[in-house]
C-alpha cells in the first residue's frame, strides 16, 4: 500500500445503491455440512434448497409457538 492516497477527486456516493440487497454467506460445521450433503445427493438437489427447507419447518414452528 501506498503511505498516503489522494481522495481530491473522488465522488460521495458514486456506487451506493440503495436498494441493493446482500446474499449473506452461511458457513456450516464440518459434520452438518456432510449429512445436509448427502441428504442433498440423494435426494438429487442442492444442498440450499434443504437448508431453505429445513429453515422455513423452523419458522413456522416458531411462529405458531409464539
């Protein structure tokens, strides 16, 4: 890195978007990983639409918990 940079030309919010939306990543234990993966081949689809299914079974439980 430089000592010093010149920010003389620069433009606030040239690249702010403000309904931009942000994919958040999810990092999985080592041992999750692999049983959502093989639930995953043998079911013969991604491993984020078990986790999306299993997230949402949670919800709903939470929800009508209360």
């Amino acid at each position: 890195m430089k000592p010093e940079y010149n920010f003389s030309k620069g433009e606030r919010g040239k690249f702010h978007r403000p309904n931009a939306t942000f994919q958040i990543p999810v990092y999985l234990e080592p041992e999750v990983l692999a049983f959502l993966a093989a639930k995953a081949e043998k079911k013969g689809v991604d491993i984020d639409r078990i986790v999306n299914d299993l997230l949402k079974r949670d919800i709903g439980i939470f929800e009508t918990a209360g």
